[in-house]
C-alpha cells in the first residue's frame, strides 16, 4: 500500500482525478472502476476538464440503491451522468451500475459479475470510504470473498447519506446492490480517496488497523496494488503518518507526485 498525502483537499482531489487520467491516456481503452459520494463529485469536476480520453472506455460503478430507477434524482446512474457521463466523450453503452430495479436481485448480481469478467476484469477501481468502513456499500461482516450481492444498508451509512435524500435518512433506500469485497480485490489496482476529519478514524482503522470484516476498506490491506490518497484532514490519525513521509520523500518512483507531498 501506498500512502500519498496531501496537504489539502483540492490538492488529493486533484492527485486522483490526475492518476486516473494518466491511465486514460496510457491505456485508453482500459477497464475503469467508478465510485459515488460527495468526495468524487470534485474528482469528476476535475476528470471532466482533463481532456482525458473516455472514448474508448469501460466503466463500472461499483453499486446501486436497490428500488431506484436509473432516472430517478438519487439513484447513482443520475449522479453518474451528473456528474461524469454527460461532461465527457464517454460511449454510454460501455458504463455500467448494477441493476438495483431487477426483480431477481441474485440474477441481476450474477449477471454483473459475469459482465465485469467479459469485459476482461477491473483495470484500475476508485473507492472512497464510508463512515461505516465500507468500501462500495460492503457494510460491515461482509465477507472478504464476497461477489456482487445486495446489502442492507447501516443506519451510519443512511445517515451519511441523508443529504442526497433531502437530509432525511429515512428517505435513503434500505439495500443497495454492491460489488463485493473479493469484487473489488480482484481489480488490477485499486486508488482509495479520503479527505476531511469526519474520515480520520475509519482511513486509520482501514489502513493500520487489523484486517477486520468489521472495516470492509481493511480488505485493501491484502492488496498488491493499492494507493491511499488523503488530505492532512483524514490523515490525522495514523499512527505512523511520519514513516509514509519518510518513504514518500525517499521513493523515487513518486517524483511526479512530489508537489503533492
Ligand atoms: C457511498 C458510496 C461509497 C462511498 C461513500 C463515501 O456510501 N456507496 O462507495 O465510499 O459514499 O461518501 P462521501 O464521499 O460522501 O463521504
């Protein structure tokens, strides 16, 4: 794992929305990985004046609110046309979300897994992290192997989320169909973004703490091609914050990212 941090929220916004659009240009035709929340509306901000090329291709986002239509306000298909899909030269026909209005919800999350593996696997997965630990909506107990299936929702996450839901928790869905933890492992790298005091806990307990089902994020943990990008803010409480900034000034294969440290 590597920690990358940042002296602010715009610069770690800015930091993830450039990686990616490095991949974009590298590879244009990769595998992308989406994720939702208030933390990515910047970072799509940011990819949407890139001029990175989205063309050629292929997203998945990593869930959906079980009972929501794609055209409704606060389902993630909106939130991700809002604020990506429509901004950028993307086939629209090559992003996908789960299904979260399928009648067979089990089908509907084969069927997801099964479009992931056809389309050659994840090449690069964004996560933000919720204040229950998940990753995705993997709320906590989810089984470090699990695949595509529907969680319900803790009561921290409809909080969390309240605000999209005219700040009324109640509002928010009880389900939402996710990718599973071993989903998301299986992504080729994985980039995990963090800003704010309200994530300093969860990021220390996701990066330093034991690997727990308690904490999904903990998962990322066990992979072999992880970056953490945080701002001062969520970084507050790790423990060993001076040792990644030893590393960060001394790893030579993050000169670019230098500016940011
Ligand atoms: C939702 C998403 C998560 C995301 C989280 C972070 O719960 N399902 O994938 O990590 O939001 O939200 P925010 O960026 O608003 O803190």
């Amino acid at each position: 794992m590597e920690i990358l941090l940042c002296n602010s929220r715009a610069d770690a916004v800015a930091l993830t929305a450039e990686l990616i659009a490095a991949r974009l240009r590298a590879t244009p035709a990769m595998v992308l990985g989406l994720a939702t929340g208030r933390t990515m509306e910047e970072v799509y901000d940011h990819l949407a004046t890139s001029g990175a090329p989205f063309d050629q291709c292929t997203t998945f986002n990593l869930d959906e609110y079980v009972g929501l239509p794609p055209d409704h306000p606060q389902s993630y298909a909106t939130y991700m046309r809002q604020y990506l899909f429509d901004r950028v030269d993307i086939d629209i026909s090559r992003t996908h979300l789960p299904d979260g209005m399928a009648e067979d919800l089990v089908a509907a999350a084969r069927d997801y897994e099964r479009r992931i593996a056809a389309a050659g696997g994840i090449d690069l997965q964004l996560l933000g992290i919720g204040a229950s630990g998940h990753i995705g909506f993997n709320e906590p107990l989810s089984a470090f192997r699990s695949r595509t299936r529907d969680k319900i929702l803790t009561p921290t996450t409809r909080e969390q989320n309240a605000g999209m839901f005219g700040g009324d928790p109640a509002q928010v869905p009880k389900r939402a169909l996710t990718m599973g933890v071993g989903t998301i492992l299986d992504s080729r790298e994985l980039i995990l973004l963090a800003c704010g005091s309200a994530k300093a806990d969860v990021v220390a307990r996701a990066v330093e703490g034991p690997l727990t089902s308690r904490i999904s994020a903990s998962a990322i943990q066990l992979h072999t091609s992880c970056k953490v990008i945080l701002d001062a803010e969520a970084a507050a409480e790790l423990q060993d914050i001076d040792y990644y900034r030893f590393v960060a000034r001394n790893e030579e294969k993050w000169d670019p990212y230098r500016q940011y440290l």
